[in-house]
C-alpha cells in the first residue's frame, strides 16, 4: 500500500532531496539496530518499528531512483539506462547475501549492520543528479493514488493512461 503512496509522491516531489532523506532514513533505522543491541535497548518490537521504518523509506528511494532516470539520460537511451540499472541491481540481489554472511561470520551481526549502515549513509553523496519537481496537470495526489489503486487492481485503467500506455500498449486503449 506504500507503495502507491511513495510513488505519487516520488512524481510530485523534487527526487534528489528525496533520495537523499530516504538513504540517511535508511542508514539511521540501520545504525539504530547496533547502537540499541549495545545498549541493550533493541526488542523485538522496536527491531519491527525499525524494520517498518526502513522498508518505508526503502519504498520512497526505489520509487524515486525510478522517476529520475528520464531525466538524467536521454530518450533514446531510456532503454539502456534501465538495463544497466537492472544489471546493477541483480549483482547486488546476487552478491549482496554472500558478502552479508561474510561480514556476519567475521564480525558478528551487529557490527554487519553497523558496517551496512555506513555503506547506505554514502549513498547522499553519490548522487550527483538534480531532480525537478514535474507537475501532473489539474490531478491532485488523491485522485493519482486513487487511479493507481485502481490500476493495480486491474479494476478499470487510470483515467488518464498516457503515463502507463508506454508500459503496458496492449492493455491501454487508445
């Protein structure tokens, strides 16, 4: 259901403060699991308010790291652009979990987080990449959520399908 939310608000916002506030969100949930385990402060509940609170902001990130791709390459190399971020993203499904068991089993888990929450602290700094805020015409950002649930459900389509008809022609009349 975030999802829906953190991608019409991804649209309306401008995306690079808003991959920046997600990465430092991100990093702080994070570094929060050390500090609290060392203190010994983490429960369950807060390790799951911490986790809630990550995948949020992780849902933002994404839905951001989506829209400022066509406006940091151009048109014709939209395709390419998306390949390589695919690429990129599936080396970092495939040896994300082999480099997290290695730093579990030498440092512990604790310390592997702590080292995690470091690596996403440097994500601000790296993008280089100004966003611009676009505007979405009269609709407003309930009618946009509204038009997405509905899509989602495949209920009836977006009523402006202009957005989607590149992602799904056969689906989009018109």
């Amino acid at each position: 259901m975030i999802g829906l939310i953190a991608g019409v608000y991804a649209d309306r916002w401008r995306r690079k403060p808003l991959l920046v506030v997600s990465s430092l969100g991100r990093a702080l949930c994070l570094a929060a699991i050390p500090l609290l385990w060392l203190l010994d402060a983490l429960s369950s509940w807060v390790l799951a308010l911490l986790l809630v609170g990550y995948g949020s902001f992780a849902v933002f990130g994404f839905a951001a790291t989506q829209s400022i791709l066509p406006t940091l390459v151009e048109r014709r190399d939209l395709v390419k652009a998306n390949s390589r971020l695919d690429q990129s993203d599936t080396a970092a499904q495939t040896l994300g979990p082999v480099v997290g068991g290695g730093l579990v089993a030498g440092l512990g888990a604790p310390l592997a987080i702590a080292v995690d929450a470091v690596s996403t602290s440097s994500t601000p700094s790296s993008t280089r990449a100004q966003g611009r805020r676009t505007a979405q015409g009269d609709r407003g950002a309930a009618t946009t959520r509204r038009a997405g649930a509905r899509w989602d459900r495949l209920d009836v389509p977006p009523r402006d399908p202009r957005p989607v008809r590149h992602l799904h022609p056969h689906l989009v009349p018109g």
